[in-house]
C-alpha cells in the first residue's frame, strides 16, 4: 500500500478488507466530468482489490480511460467503521471468469443458488477490475459508539 492513516495498523486493515462481506463503493469519473459511485463485490488479494462485471458495463470504460478511483468499504449499520482510499484500476478480461467465481464463493452462500447459476451463465462476459496502488484510510467508532 502507498499510504495507510487512520487508526488501524496495516494487518488490521488487511484482516477488515479480507473478512469484511460487504459491498466496496467504486467512485471514478463519468464521461461528463461528474463522478459516479458503483457498488460491487470485492475481494482483497495480494496488495488489490478485486472485482468482475461484464465488459459491456459503464464503469469498465470509464475506468479504462482514466483508471484513477477511490472506493469505501463500510457496512451501513452501526458501529461505523470501514475502509475507503484511492487507487488505479486495470482492465483484466482474462480473469473475468475466475474472478467472479471466488466473488461468488465469498458472498453467496453457494454456487448451486438461482443468483449464481444466472452470474455464472453470463461468467463469459465478466472482465475482472483489479484496483492497485491502493492509499488507504482506517476509522473506527465502535468505542464511541458503545459508550452509554
């Protein structure tokens, strides 16, 4: 990682952004100049965050043209604590396929469900964005909100 603030250490980070099943909020700029935010489900390995969705979506060939991003990774119930940063986005269709399956066994409870057989019947057009040269922000306010 570039740069890590907030008040977790870069392990606990890293253990929030592998155990956390909650979507990440991908920001990047439209064509218009405006940003946009998209959820999608992720996963962290080695350093990146991990997405898939079809090649034909809006965020693919915005972040093709211009890859720089942020995102929050945070549920929305109390206490609130999360994840958010910036990074750079690539483009894999390559992976498309394998990524959307290891999404799918993170978050859903198995392949053999309605929603994964109709994901996995479309795996073909998945492309996998994989967001690098993460600079990323901690914040925790489990003890301030557990006070009575």
């Amino acid at each position: 990682m570039q740069a890590i603030t907030g008040p977790w250490s870069l392990d606990e980070i890293e253990t929030y952004l592998t155990e956390a099943a909650v979507p990440i909020r991908v920001a990047y700029l439209g064509r218009s100049g405006w940003p946009a935010v998209q959820s999608l489900w992720y996963l962290y390995d080695d350093g990146a965050l991990w997405c898939a969705t079809q090649a034909t979506a809006r965020i693919v060939s915005h972040l093709a043209r211009d890859p720089r991003c942020a995102f929050e990774i945070a549920p929305n119930e109390p206490p609130y604590r999360g994840v958010r940063g910036q990074g750079r986005a690539e483009i894999d269709a390559a992976n498309g396929p394998a990524i959307l399956r290891a999404l799918i066994r993170r978050f859903l409870p198995s392949e053999d469900s309605s929603l994964a057989r109709w994901l996995l019947g479309r795996a073909e057009q998945e492309v996998a964005i994989r967001i690098g040269d993460l600079s990323v922000a901690s914040w925790d306010f489990t003890r301030r909100m557990s006070r009575p």
